[in-house]
C-alpha cells in the first residue's frame, strides 16, 4: 500500500510522545462547512388544471421553501446568536437559499388521482456560514470552548508536515456531544475510516473531550506512520452531527484494522448527511451537521 495510513499499520501500538494539544495549533486555520439538515413535507392543492407532475413540482418547492425557514429559525434561536455574540448568514443563490437535497420522497400516483393534495417529502441540506460580530467567519479555536455555541469541532495534528518514517496522531474535540466519523483521504483520494474502528466500535463522542487517533489507552493496536512514495497532500476529515448520521458501508483492509469507502466522494458526503431526522410529532425534523478537514503534507 502507497498511502499515509496504509503502510505502517502495526498489531503492536508504538506510544507517541510530545503530542500538541495547545492553542498555538488550534490557530492554525481549518477547513469548516456547516449544515443544518431538515427533514419536511412540501404541500400544494392543485386545481383542475394541475397536472400529476406539475403539482409534484410546486409540493417539491414548497418543501425546498420550508426547509430555509426551518434552519432559519433553528438558527435564531441559538443562545449566542440570541445574545448577539454570534451572527448566522444562510448561504445563498439566486433561487434563494444554498440546499442540497439529501432525499426526497413523493406519493403514489394513486393519492393524487383521488383528489388529495399533493405532498412530497424532502430530507435537504442547508448551508450557513457562522459570523462574529464584525462579520467574520467564526473562529473553531474559540468556539470549541463554548457549550452554548453551535456544534463545532476542531480537528488538528501536531504539525503540518510531515517526513517519510514520522508518527502521526490525530486530534479531534467538539464543543458539545456529537456522532462522528473521522476520515483520512490520500492524494489519490482513497477514503480510509480511521475511527469508528476495529478497537473502538462507538460513534458518539463526548463535548470538550479530545480524542486521539491512534490512542492505546482506549484500545487501539495500531500505529500511522509516512511510509513511502507518493507523497503529497492528505486531508483528515471530521463529519460531525446532533443526531446519528447514515449508514457508511466499508470494506475492511490492513487485516481488518481500518476499512475503506470504495465509493465517490460525493456518494460519501450524501451518505453521512443522511440524517436520522424525520418530519411529524414526536421525531426531530432538523439537526446540526458540520464537516471539519485539516490537512497535512507528506515528503520523503
């Protein structure tokens, strides 16, 4: 194997020493894509002279319409954003606000043909950025701190480079309780499932804990270490969520230890924002999703 993580996997976990927890890491500068997933039905009663398709189109829309006011006012209601410590600013376009429909579900045929409205069910992503209060972006370092602020993760290493031979470990602390994946994805784009792993099978994740990856303490057995070329640009990515994510089919490698997602990465990112959120009483309708990627760069 040519990858980062693939060619030192070890049975026997070598300790490593001098880890950097401290701020003058967490300054440095992540990647962050934040994400309120809504799940909501779209209604529209049509007329005489509606067609199937056309008042499915005009429920669909209805549901797109709905989601934005939905994460809208999930935002608003935010302790910080209520207290004017935080600002909140959906992403746009020229339809309106910044989605990506995760899931949609329509009716049987049979429903609009007997009259009733007609409804479509739509699971959707809606994008934001999280803003000071001089407009801009929100800093991870200071809002991993804070309870009360928005889901938020910080992902980091002990540094930036990194030498054939060199030990990596990563770090991984959310503000608050959440479900997460942490990936790492090599320059060739493979897709390699660090944690959950073998040894720790758990998906939830404390809030103001840091994790490490590898870590001996909680179980792991093996160890990541810059193996041979090629080199280049690897990024570890956190998915994080409120709620448990969708199911991730992986195929195990390196003896089982660690497990590759052999699809696209589009089909990842669809996969993880799959949100266990569903729209009536009783069940959320909404959930925070954020993505947090920390790159590296390896050499001989």
């Amino acid at each position: 194997m040519k990858s980062l993580f693939l060619l030192a996997f070890l049975l026997i976990f070598f300790p490593v020493h001098g880890l950097a927890r401290a701020a003058d890491v967490t300054e440095m500068a992540q990647e962050e894509k934040r994400s309120i997933v809504v799940a909501v039905v779209g209604v529209y009663h049509f007329g005489e002279d509606d067609t199937l398709a056309g008042a499915r189109e005009r429920a669909y829309q209805d549901a797109l319409e709905r989601a934005c006011d939905i994460a809208g006012l999930k935002l608003r209601s935010e302790a910080l954003v209520q207290n004017e410590l935080l600002k909140y600013s959906l992403l746009k376009t020229e339809s309106g606000c910044k989605q990506k429909v995760i899931e949609r579900k329509d009716p049987e045929l049979t429903e609009l043909k007997l009259g009733l409205p007609a409804r479509v069910e739509v699971k959707v992503e809606v994008l934001y950025a999280l803003l000071d209060q001089q407009d801009r972006p929100a800093s991870p370092k200071n809002l991993v701190n804070i309870p009360e602020a928005p889901l938020t993760i910080n992902v980091w290493t002990e540094k930036r480079r990194y030498r054939q031979g060199e030990q990596v470990v990563i770090l991984v602390r959310g503000n608050k309780p959440f479900y997460g994946r942490v990936l790492s994805i090599n320059p060739q784009g493979t897709k390699f499932l660090l944690l959950p792993n073998e040894f720790r099978t758990d998906n939830f994740f404390e809030g103001g804990k840091i994790y490490q990856i590898p870590d001996e303490d909680q179980g792991d057995r093996f160890d990541f270490t810059v193996g041979e070329p090629p080199h280049g640009r690897e990024r570890i990515v956190v998915f994080a969520s409120s709620v448990p994510q969708g199911d991730l089919q992986t195929a195990p490698i390196a003896g089982g230890i660690i497990s590759e997602f052999p699809g696209t990465r589009e089909a990842l990112d669809l996969i993880v924002r799959n949100l266990r959120v569903t729209p009536g009483a009783g069940a959320s309708s909404e959930a925070d999703f954020v993505e947090a990627t920390w790159t590296i760069e390896t050499s001989p």
